[in-house]
C-alpha cells in the first residue's frame, strides 16, 4: 500500500510536468527577427520613409509612390 501511494505521486507529479511543458510557447530562434529587417529609404520627393522593396526606383532615387515620382521629374523640368 505505501509503494502505491508513492508511485500515484510519481505519476501524477510526472503528468503535471508533461501538462507544463505541452503549454509552452516553442523558443524562438535567435537571429529570426533579424531576417525580418528591412531597409528603409527616404522618399526623394516628399521624405516619407517606406520599406526599400515598396520604393518606386526613379533617376533621383527612391520614391514613395509613383505619383511622387512623376511630380519630381515634373518639377525637375519646371527649373
Ligand atoms: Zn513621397
């Protein structure tokens, strides 16, 4: 009867701990956020930042929209 008791507590200390571990959250990676970074550029027209991969690409630099880009170059040709 003793043995039983202490094999119950076994068994039920060691189904807490799995309960435990179950719920926790997986550990994050070092470095993933990282890999999440983006490089942002300064709009050449207005100066708004947006992300490089968003940026309109334009003789003067990077744009944030093509709207902003065109009224560049449009400005460009008034001087
Ligand atoms: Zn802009």
């Amino acid at each position: 009867m003793k043995y039983l008791i202490v094999v119950l507590v076994a068994v039920i200390v060691g189904w807490i701990a799995l309960r435990n571990r179950e719920r926790r959250p997986p550990p994050r990676r070092p470095g993933a956020g990282a890999a999440r970074a983006q490089t942002i550029v300064a709009c050449s027209h207005c100066g708004v930042h947006v992300p490089l991969a968003d940026a309109v690409q334009g003789p003067a630099g990077p744009f944030c929209s093509e709207a902003h880009r065109l009224a560049h170059a449009k400005q460009e040709r008034a001087r």
